[in-house]
C-alpha cells in the first residue's frame, strides 16, 4: 500500500507547520515535498470538515529567521501566524559551513549557536502554537550524556531547557545513549535507528551480496555500540562480533585517554562482508583501525554504516584506505551537513533521510502509534527477499 492512501483514522493535532532553520534548509525541503505530496493524494470523507482546515497546501514551510546584531547578538523572527499550528521545528546543530559576522570578523557557527537558534525560534513561537515539536538529527551535546567527576551535565540540561520552553516531542536519531530521556521522563522523546534506509541504499549499491550468517558479520567498533550492533544482526538474521578499545588512562591526549590496541570478540570474519555498524563518524580512527583489523583477518568485503559522518579530520585517509583495499563503502545520513568533497567519493554512499522524517512528522501530526516506522521489520523483511529474488 501507498502511504499517501494510508487510511485516515485520527484528526490533526493542528495545522502543520514546518519550520526547518537555515542549517537543514535542504532536507527540509525534502521533507516538505513528501508532506504536500501524500496529503494532496490522499482520500478521506473528512477532508473538509473544519478538523482539516489547512490540511491541503502547497506548502507546510514557515518563514523564520534568525539574523545577528553587529555584536554577534541574535533574534528569532517567525515571518507568519502560527497561532494553532502544530509545529515541527528542524535544526542540524553539526553544520559549520554557515557563518555570521562578529564586529567584522567572519565566525563558523558552533553547536552551540544552532542551539541558541533553535531556542530562540521557539521562544518567538511560544504561547501561540498548539503544539511544539522538534526535530534534532544530531542530539545536541550527545556525547556528554554523563558526568565523570566534576563535569557539567550538558544533554541532560538541554533537553529540560527544551521542555521548560513548552517543547512537548523531540525527535532524535541514533543518540548516543538513549538512557539520556530519563532528563525528560514526562515528555516524548524518539531515538530513531536508520536501519531500515542503511539497507536499502548498501543493496542498491552493491548487487553480489548474500545477506546470511555464512556469508555476512555485523560489527561493532566499540563495547558501547554493542546493542545497537545487536539490534542491526537481529533484524538482519546475522552473527555479531564487537571490539573493544584498550586505552592508556595514565595519558590524555586531545582531551582523552589514547586508543593503545582493539581486541575483537566474536567468531571468524574470514571470506565474509562485514557492516561495520557506529553512531557516528568524527575523526574516523576507531573505524579505521577497525577496518584495517577485520581485514587483516581476511574479511572480504568492509562497510561502514554511521548515521552521522562528521569527518573532523578530513577524507585523506578515507581515500587511502579505500584506495588501498580496506574500506569498500562508507555510508552516512544527510541528517547532518556533508561537504561536497564527500559526496564526490566513488566510495560514499549517500543515505537520504528525507521520507523517513516526513513519515514521523505525518505520524505525529495525527497523534497516531510511530510503532511500525521505529520498529521496521515488515519492510526489511521485504526488502531482502525482493533483494534474494532479484539475484535468483
């Protein structure tokens, strides 16, 4: 079935309204499209009653801005009503391409400043819509989840600012640990895992694979992604194998213990495809000395599935270790800013997040069950046996 001729059993929360910050102003776009697509084809004997006012547009987008003072000061605009509106606000706290002018000088913005962005859109928006919700691909301060020693507490605090603003839903994907929702205990909070999309691109690109236990190996980089690799090789029907990470704890090297050795946990790799399977990719050495491990154990072919790629050291050794054998595909998101350097890579695979997202703000406009899209085993199960009889 087509999801535009999904039936329709809820009434809208509220109008729709999308509002995606100039960080993620193209999957915004993306999703808008998908948005204005299904709701003009789809039927309903409702459709003009007064609970669907708005429904039909030509687009859910809503203007807003967030302009700087010469001092590098901000303001939310909202350019239109969005009194009643249930809104869906979009920000990509990861992009530092876009810059603004701070007493002359050019700045890069920071995780933090698409944060202020994001707080200062609701905050014009706050009294007035009927329901706020945002969409965060990248978990603002995800990585500091928990506090070792005197350390400040930075994603827990966020998520309740968001809350104290009047914030009701925040949709995240893949977050670094999601035990961090026990901030916001009354509040809806999703983590989304990309499985469903990282499979579907890898066997578009990649048409010799047999997706079975004799034949593939899910692996995680680390002790800490072991249950989202779990998670992957159930659905998948595959053996999982783990490394971990030994590491000098009497040094701190940019702000962490050094990496000495990984020592891998799991049965033989020999002769299979591996997915390397992560949250996200920053420097790349851990997925690095991975790939180069897993080969050296003479795995056959090496993919890497991170849904967010973040390339802080560049693509240098990317390109070497393709170039050399190592690596064979790397997969990442646009939920997050990609250069245009990566998405030139004859390794890269570009794993477009746009329908999912507009999937779930559908979902969430009607108050209706996100179940079926969170777990996705009909559709895997589907895709692998189109996959199966198409190499039959």
């Amino acid at each position: 079935m087509l999801y535009e001729e999904k039936i329709i059993e809820t009434i809208p929360v509220g109008p729709l309204g999308l509002i995606p910050l100039k960080s993620i102003s193209e999957l915004g776009e993306k999703v808008n499209q998908y948005l204005v697509e299904w709701r003009h084809e789809r039927e309903s004997e409702h459709k003009s009653t007064i609970a669907f006012s708005g429904y039909q547009r030509d687009s859910y987008m809503i203007e807003a801005n967030t302009p700087r003072f010469g001092s590098g000061e901000g303001k939310g605009i909202i350019g239109e009503s969005v009194r009643g509106d249930d809104l869906y606000i979009m920000v990509d706290v990861c992009n530092y391409s876009l810059t603004y002018s701070l007493c002359g000088m050019t700045n890069h913005m920071s995780p933090d400043d698409h944060f202020q962005d994001l707080k200062r859109i609701i905050a014009a928006a706050a009294g007035k819509a009927r329901r706020i919700n945002v969409i965060m691909p990248f978990l603002y301060e995800s990585r500091q989840h928990k506090r070792s020693g005197r350390e400040s507490l930075d994603c827990a605090l966020a998520l309740q600012e968001l809350v104290n603003m009047g914030v009701e839903n925040i949709i995240t994907f893949d977050a670094h640990d999601p035990r961090v929702q026990n901030a916001i205990p009354l509040k809806g909070f999703e983590t989304v895992q990309p499985i469903y999309q990282f499979l579907k691109y890898l066997l578009k690109e990649e048409t010799d694979l047999q997706i079975d236990s004799d034949h593939m190996m899910v692996i995680s980089p680390d002790e800490g992604g072991t249950g989202r690799a779990v998670y992957f090789a159930n659905m998948l029907g595959l053996d999982m194998g783990m490394f971990y990470k030994r590491r000098d704890y009497t040094q701190i090297v940019n702000g962490r213990n050094p990496i000495v050795a990984h020592e891998f946990l799991g049965s033989s790799v020999e002769g299979k495809d591996v997915l390397i399977i992560d949250d996200m990719i920053s420097s790349g050495e851990s997925v690095q000395d991975v790939a180069k491990e897993l080969k050296r154990r003479k795995a056959r072919k090496v993919f890497i599935c991170a849904t967010f790629g973040l390339f802080t050291n560049g693509l240098v050794k990317f390109d070497e270790y393709y170039e050399n054998g190592i690596i064979d595909r790397i997969l990442t998101t646009n939920l997050v800013y990609q250069t245009p350097e990566l998405l030139s890579r004859p390794y890269y695979i570009n794993v477009d997040m746009s329908k999912y997202i507009a999937l779930i703000i559908d979902n969430l406009n009607h108050d209706a069950s996100l179940s079926e899209l969170l777990t996705p085993t009909t559709r895997i199960n589907r895709l692998l046996a189109k996959y199966r009889g198409e190499r039959e």
